[in-house]
C-alpha cells in the first residue's frame, strides 16, 4: 500500500522520501480527536479566507496515498470548491515540490513523516506533540495543515491471535516476561534504529530471542507471521492482513513509534476555511480501523475515486 520501506526507516536513514509507512494496536485508542485540539493554527482557522477557492489535490504514488486524495478531494468539491485531483505525483520530494511550486495546492500526509521532513531532529512523539509541532514547521514554509485525523499508518508490533491469547498480550510491555521465547521479524534497519529493537529494549524492556530480518514487503512479513517463521512482526497499522488474518496489533502507549496520523497539508496561500470545514470533518470520522478496510478494497482493484466516494456518502460527507 505503500512505498517500499517504513517512512521511520527512510527518515533513520536520512532519505525522507516516502510517506510514513512504507512496506507499514489499534493507534486511534491513543490518539486525540481533532476537535480536542486546541492549537493556535487550529483556533486561526476562522480567519482563512471563506470563498470556496480552488485547489489541486496531489498524491504520492501509492494506493493509500491516492485514495486519501480522493476522500479529502471529493469533500472539499461537496463545500463547493472547485477540486481537481493530480494522483501519482512521486515520492516525497517531488509532490513536496510541485506543492512549494504551486503545481499542486494540497496534498495528503502523515504527521511525523512530515514533521521529519520539514524540520528533522525533531523529538515529538505523542499525536498532540507532533501535531503542535507541525503546524509550527508548516507555518514557517509558508504552508497548512488541516486537522489531523485519529487514522495512523504507523509501524506495529502485531501477533497472531493465538499467541496474545497464550502470552495475555495487549500492550508492547506485555511482551518484557515473554520475548526470550519470541522471534522479531522485521526490515533489517529496524536492528538498529532508536525506536526499533533498542527502543524495545530501552523504553518496554522487550529484548526478543531473535531478529529475523525481511524483506519490507507485506506479504513477506504476513506469511513469515501466519506460518510460525517469526512469532511477532513489524506490520503497518492499516495493512489489510491485520483483520484479514485476525492478527493483533499491540498497543504502543509510551509511543515508541512516533504518531503517523493521517493530515492534509496545503499551500498556505490557496487554504480557505470551506476546504478547512470539509478536510476536518472528514478527518473527524476517518479511523485506522476504517482506513484499513477502505485500503483493503483498493488494493483488491477497486477504484479510489468510488471507495472514497461511497465512504464519503456512507459518512454525510459528500
């Protein structure tokens, strides 16, 4: 569904060109809704301009990506703005140019991704932090961000069902009195990367027997889960294979891995307060739970633009 690496992968290794889960429980149980922020740039958003404008609506070149166009897009043409939708711009790099540019108006993105990209060596963690973060970041290179939604897409330690049964796993700490029994299957960089096995380590006490390195591949990663190879894996949190398979995502409540929510980002400049409205009401409502099915149908080969419209529809957003 995405690029080929994890984005946390990307930005360790200082490329920060793709999106913020590459190859990649549940993070909305950790995660503020947009209408408890209370951040300055959110409470400016009476001041934007309230014509509709228009905008063009660019999209990295994954499904994901492409269908979140098609959602925030399409919501923003139900208010009245005149939207066109430019999909498959590139990596990060080339849609944030064409954005800077003015070649493309918005574009869909993943908090700490971006957050990374604008300003690296940033430290936030939380949803919150990396938010307020953010908007600050966006500000200063003359861009937007509407409010972020509680869907991630974000790395996960995930089992099978039947060893969180086993092991009464829910949390990542719940592995520290397990996990010298357990193999970690995961890309390679995730061996050494702060947040990946010394993070483990350090921030849960989780030290596993051994680390299999994949390919950072879903459906690598998936068989090596679901055939014993490995006992728990580096899996995105909106992978269709986590409810496909009934794996469990453990919950990460220290936030090892920073927040990935899903939020759409503007040219400050073409930003009006009908494209705000209709980008936020459907942040409010966009879930990982409901973002991993909508993926789920793309990638089955259903077109973006009709998932997103039904789920729109479905929603009284369009």
């Amino acid at each position: 569904m995405r690029p080929a690496l994890p984005a946390t992968i990307v930005l360790a290794a200082a490329a920060l060109a793709v999106s913020a889960c590459g190859a990649p429980g549940s993070s909305s149980s950790r995660t503020s809704t947009p209408s408890q922020t209370t951040s300055a740039a959110s409470r400016a958003a009476v001041s934007l301009p309230t014509e509709p404008g228009k905008v063009t609506v660019g999209s990295a070149d994954f499904p994901e990506s492409e269908l979140l166009a098609h959602l925030y897009g399409d919501a923003m043409k139900a208010r009245g703005v005149a939207v066109q939708i430019h999909t498959g711009v590139g990596e990060r790099p080339a849609y944030m140019s064409a954005l800077k540019d003015g070649s493309i108006g918005a574009v869909p993105e993943y908090t700490g991704a971006i957050l990374s990209y604008l300003t690296p060596g940033k430290k936030a963690t939380s949803p919150q932090d990396v938010y307020a973060q953010l908007q600050l970041s966006a500000q200063a290179q003359h861009l937007s961000v509407a409010n972020y939604a509680p869907a991630q897409d974000v790395d996960t330690i995930t089992v099978t069902k039947a060893t969180a049964e086993k092991y009464h796993l829910s949390t990542i700490g719940d592995l520290a009195h397990v996990t010298s029994q357990l193999r970690l299957g995961a890309p390679q960089p995730l061996l050494t990367v702060p947040y990946g096995v010394p993070g483990l380590k350090k921030v849960y006490g989780v030290s596993f027997r051994q680390f299999v390195p994949l390919a950072p591949t879903g459906t690598i990663t998936q068989t090596a889960l679901r055939n014993g190879t490995v006992d728990a894996a580096d899996i995105f949190s909106t992978d269709p294979a986590i409810p496909r398979y009934g794996f469990v995502s453990l919950k990460d409540p220290q936030n090892l891995f920073a927040a990935q929510n899903v939020v759409p980002l503007f040219k400050q400049d073409v930003f009006t307060k009908p494209m705000a409205d209709a980008c936020n009401a459907v942040s409010a409502k966009l879930t990982t739970a409901a973002l991993g099915k909508l993926d789920a149908q793309v990638v089955k080969g259903a077109d973006p633009d009709v998932v997103a419209h039904k789920w729109l529809s479905a929603n009284g957003l369009a």
